[in-house]
C-alpha cells in the first residue's frame, strides 16, 4: 500500500513550478539565473532544519546541526567569504570525532553511534542512529510508545513484531541515503504521515479488524525510503 501524503505532491509541484519559472525568467534574460546556483548548500541548511524540528533528543539536533553546519560553511565558501579545501576540515572530523566518544554515555538510550550490530531492546521507546552504519534491532517492550529512528547513508531494521501498544504510538523516521525497514504485529493500525522528498515510504501492512493499537509514522525520507511491513 502506498499511503503518499497529499502534502507530497504539493512540495513536489512546488518545486517544478519554481525551477520552471526561474528558468522562464532566464530565458527572457530578466536575470541570471546562474548567479543563484552557488546558493545550493543552503538545501543542507533545510535538511539540518527538517531534522531538529522532529527530533526530540540529543543525537538529532546534532545530526541536524551537523548540516546546518555543512550548508552555512559551503554556502559562505561559494560567496567568497571563506576559504577552505576538503584535505583541510580533517581536524574538524577528529574533534567531531572525540565529542562522539566523550558524550558516548550521555547519548546512550537516546542515540546510538556503532558499526553494524544486533541488539534486543526492552524500552518503552526506540531511539536509534545509524550514520554511515547499520542496525538490526528487536524491541519486544509490552508498552511501546514510539521513538526517533535516523538512518544517514545507513540503514535501521526494526523489529516490533513481540512488542504491543496500550493505544498509540508515535515512531519519527529521517532517512537520508539510506533506509529503515519496521516489522510490526498484524493487530497494529499504521497511520503514515511521513513526507517523501525524492524517497518513499512504502506501507505493505494489511490492516487490522480491530484498530485500537495505532502506530503514527512521522517524519521524512529524502533520497532515502522506509519501509512499513506485518
């Protein structure tokens, strides 16, 4: 089933009518269209905004900060205001580096940094970050209430299949070049309000007789797709 939000097709037409018109505008020589290309690090800058505005712990207003940072830094780059080379930011990758590892214990519970690994979960929520990395997870709390699942050329494989909800449950995915599969029971109602930008969100689930356990699905997929299956 393919639950494709009407805001979706909006954000999409959105975007072809501004390229149409700005290249419209080009060809008529009223400006150069050109000269605003070397604004496009600013889409990192959406991106950083995207994320912190869903999330709800440490680990995502560091990941969205992160691309606020790429975005502001490239943009001021193309402008002529600063000046660097790729081989010179190494030392900000040690020092971001270090931070991960300093406030590793803090950010446990709420965001995880690790090779690919296998894990049995027992929390009432989910909260999980695979950065250029993967997971595989099982959850099997009898309260589970949601959680924050961020895939960045990654991937996250939950599995809700033993887990239950009381009523409802909200679960806030960002996947970005990368992918988050979900395994849920047959008696769990998903509800997708996710936003795809150049993804997908793909829910095979059959739906329920009885639709008292709800599993709101929000978030966005830019590049990226989660995938929704009982």
């Amino acid at each position: 089933m393919d639950n494709r939000q009407p805001q979706t097709r909006i954000f999409l037409g959105a975007l072809l009518l501004i390229f149409g018109v700005l290249a419209m505008v080009d060809n008529l020589n009223i400006f150069s269209f050109t000269q605003y290309i070397q604004f496009w690090p600013t889409v990192f800058i959406l991106i950083g905004l995207l994320k912190i505005s869903r999330s709800q712990n440490v680990a995502g207003h560091l990941i969205g900060g992160v691309f606020i940072f790429i975005g502001v830094t490239m943009t001021l780059q193309h402008l002529g205001i600063v000046y660097f080379r790729m081989r010179d930011l190494w030392p900000v990758f040690m020092i971001g580096a270090g931070l991960l590892i300093i406030f590793k214990d803090k950010m446990h519970g709420q965001g995880k940094w690790s090779p690919y690994r296998t894990e049995n979960l027992s929390s009432n929520e989910s909260n999980v970050s695979a950065i250029m990395s993967g997971a595989k997870l099982q959850n099997s709390t009898q309260d589970f209430r949601g959680g924050e699942l961020t895939a960045v050329m990654g991937g996250i494989e939950l599995d809700l299949r033993n887990a239950s909800i009381q009523s409802e449950a909200t679960l806030n995915v960002f996947a970005m070049w990368g992918g988050i599969s979900l395994k849920i029971p047959n008696d769990w109602t998903v509800i997708s309000q996710g936003v795809p930008i150049l993804g997908g969100f793909d829910d095979q689930t059959v739906p329920p007789m009885q639709r008292d356990k709800k599993l709101h699905i929000q978030g966005y997929a830019i590049m990226g797709g989660v995938e929704i299956k009982n």
